[in-house]
C-alpha cells in the first residue's frame, strides 16, 4: 500500500508538473490547449477503463480469469478511441485542436491498459510492483515530454512521446511479471497434477491461460470476455455520465470564454490533482478488504473499514485546507508567475472540489463492491443534468467563479444520492 501510494503521488505528481511547465516553456495558450485535450478526453478514458477495476479486484470468487480482463482493455481502448472522435466533431474543434485531443487519448487508453494490469498485481496483493511501475512511467514520461517538446516545440509529438514512453514501461515491466507469474502457477501444478484429480483440471486452467497471453486460444475466450463487458456496461455508463457531468463545467469554460481562461483555470487547478488521486490511492487498497467483509455478513468489519477511510479523508481535507490557506499565493506565484496572482482565490474552493469528488469516487466503488450497480443510473444522470444546467448558466455568467459552483452542486447531488443506495446496503446486510 506504501509503494502503490508513492508510486500514485510520483505520477500524478508528474502529470501536475507537466501542465506547470507547460507554462513557463511556452505560455498559458499551450497550457490551455493542453488542459482541453485532457477535458475532453476525461470521458472517453472512462470508457477505456470502463469501470472494471473496482469490479475486477472485488471478483474473489474468480469469475473472471486474469487473461479476459486484459483482452477486455483492447475492446474498451478501441470503443473509447470512437467516442473521442465523435467528441471532437459534435464540438467541431479545428485540425489542430482535434490532433492534439486524439494523442492525449492515445495516452489515456495506454493508462487504461495499465490499469488493468496494475489490477492483476492488486489481486497478488503485489502492489509494490504496480507503485514502482506508475513512479517510472511518471518521471520517465514527463522527461519525454520535456525533451521532445525542447526538441520540437511541438505539443503534438511530445504528448506522443510520452505515450509511447508508457507503453514502453507497461509491455517491458508489468505484463513481464504477469507471464511469470502464470507460468509460475503452471509449473507448480504441473508438479501436482498425479495427485488429485482437481489439480489436473487447474492445472488445465492454467495452461489456457499462459496460452492466451502467449497469443493462443482467443476464440475461445472471446465469449467470456464479452460476458465480463455485459456485465460492467452499466458501471462504465455511470462512470461517463459521472465523469462527463464534472469535465462539461470547464469544456463550456473554454467554449464560452477561450483557450487563454481555460489555461489560468486549470493552472490554478493543477497541483488539487496530487489531492484527488491521493484519496482514491488511500482508498484502493482497502476494496478486497471490504468485499471479503461484506461478502461474509460481517456488518461491523465492514463498517470499522468505512470508517478508517473516513478519518484518513477527514485528515487529509484538514491539512490541504491549512496548506492552502497558507501556502495558495506563494506557491502558484512561484510555478505561474505573477499573471496568476488575481486568481488565487480560486485554489481554497477548488481544494475542497477534489476532496469532494474523491469521495464521490470512493462511494461508486462501495456501490459496487456491494453490486449495487443499475441503482447508480440515477446518480449518473442527476449529475449530467445538474452539469448541464449549472454550465449554461453558471459558466457562461460567472466565468471560472461559475465552474467552482456547478462542481461543487453537481459533485454534492451526486454524493447525497450514492449515500443513499449505500446506507440501504448497510442496512441489509
């Protein structure tokens, strides 16, 4: 959990720098565009990732094999690549915009493959490997970025750079690890297999499933995995619309006001990313934990493990509120200069947004866990709505001011609704 939570920082820590230095090597119009590509590539990545982590890491029973889960990723990659494209032609963003838009989701379907890799090590409870992988991708990606934007003065191919840089680190490092642990597995049950007679038939599990991540036998997967995509499709809906319902506030911000207010905004934004994804790390881990306890009846583990993460949410809200009180002016002064000095203030409200939408992320992953998964088609389309409405108007009248608000109304309608549907699964058990 340390590792994972390390690695998890350095990545994101990365992806934060990277929109700083954006910046400074070449101004608030790159940053802006920048900060668009990964706007309107937020949604499409969740259809890449198709919310099948919390799903795949609470499947204990083994309902699913690792090799279908992978094999899965390709389907969603591909699907989620469409859904950019049809993005970029609804909102009819120029070539150039929309070249830049593609290479970023390039690089987001790159992260939903690892993902699901990073799952399989989660599972192994090996997430040492997962947090080492994320800390080379972060920092190596990031010095890709940096050389070949340096080289080329291109935002274009150095967000392409990076992309193959992490796909470098995926093939090489974790899918190397997840052979040999199959090919581990093999070997020790082909040792057993003259025993019983069970051991022969895991033994053939096995086989198929090195044989799959070899390139064999992936006819006779196929309706397994289509069966896995059936399965999480609503998940993956929700997901969208939830995703979609907090990146619409800052698209109709660029579309109402241009790429130069959408640059300040996200630069405020940016170092409140560290905070998101260190809420969902700390939260992660504990997903196996909570299903084992729920799948067993055991209501008071269950909550005991509820409310160990509500304290380290609580904690952690209290420090990045004091450390933004503090530490807001001096620090964006320092990393944007003084053009960024009149907006500060946005930083405080925006600090409580991630906390909020960490929360959020962490109630959808209870709600499946407890496979209360249709019940979440409300929650997605009261956000959509919410969003919706709130940027038409908010937006378009108060600017960035009106992007904190129609976050935080649209994030608190969601929230109040999934306590709901997870207070009655409680209640149930």
């Amino acid at each position: 959990m340390i590792f994972n939570t390390a690695g998890s920082l350095v990545y994101f820590a990365a992806l934060w720098l990277l929109s700083v230095l954006i910046v400074r090597i070449s101004g608030f119009f790159d940053a802006g565009l920048l900060s668009l590509a990964m706007s309107a590539t937020a949604a499409p990545a969740v259809v890449s990732l198709f919310n099948i982590r919390s799903f795949q890491v609470s499947d204990l029973v083994g309902e699913y094999q690792d090799q279908e889960y992978i094999r899965s990723r390709h389907y969603t990659n591909a699907l989620s690549f469409l859904v950019c494209v049809l993005i970029v032609l609804v909102y009819g963003y120029s070539g150039h915009k929309a070249l830049i838009i593609l290479a970023f989701m390039v690089f987001k379907a790159i992260e939903g493959l690892a993902d699901v890799y990073y799952g399989i090590e989660q599972k192994r409870e090996r997430m040492d490997y997962a947090g080492l992988s994320l800390a080379i991708r972060g920092v190596g990606g990031l010095l890709t970025f940096c050389v070949t934007f340096f080289l080329t003065k291109s935002l274009l191919f150095s967000i392409l750079a990076m992309a193959v840089f992490s796909l470098a680190v995926i093939l090489l490092y974790d899918k190397g690890k997840i052979k040999r642990w199959h090919l581990q597995d093999m070997d020790l049950h082909e040792i057993n297999a003259k025993e019983p007679k069970s051991n022969k038939k895991m033994f053939s599990s096995l086989r198929t499933h090195v044989l799959f991540l070899q390139g064999s036998g992936r006819k006779a997967q196929n309706k397994k995995v289509f069966s896995l995509l059936h399965t999480c499709l609503p998940l993956m809906i929700v997901a969208f619309l939830n995703n979609l319902s907090i990146t619409l506030p800052r698209i109709f911000l660029e579309q109402y006001h241009g790429e130069k207010v959408m640059g300040i905004f996200s630069s405020v934004s940016s170092p409140t990313l560290v905070i998101n994804m260190a809420a969902i790390t700390l939260f992660a881990p504990l997903i196996p934990a909570l299903t084992a306890e729920y799948n067993k009846g055991n209501k008071k583990a269950f909550l005991h493990g509820l409310r160990k993460f509500t304290l380290l949410i609580t904690l952690m809200t209290v420090i990045a509120m004091i450390a933004a009180w503090f530490l807001a002016t001096p620090a964006l002064t320092l990393l944007f200069g003084k053009e960024i000095k009149p907006y500060v203030y946005l930083f405080l409200p925006i600090v409580l947004i991630s906390v909020l939408m960490a929360v959020n992320g962490a109630l959808f992953s209870i709600c499946t866990l407890t496979r209360a998964i249709k019940s979440q088609y409300v929650i997605g389309a009261w956000g959509i709505v919410a969003a919706f409405l709130t940027s038409l108007t908010l937006v378009k009248a108060y600017s960035m001011n009106g992007v904190t608000l129609a976050m935080v109304i649209t994030v608190l309608i969601q929230i109040a609704i999934q306590l709901v549907i997870v207070g009655r699964k409680i209640r149930a058990i």
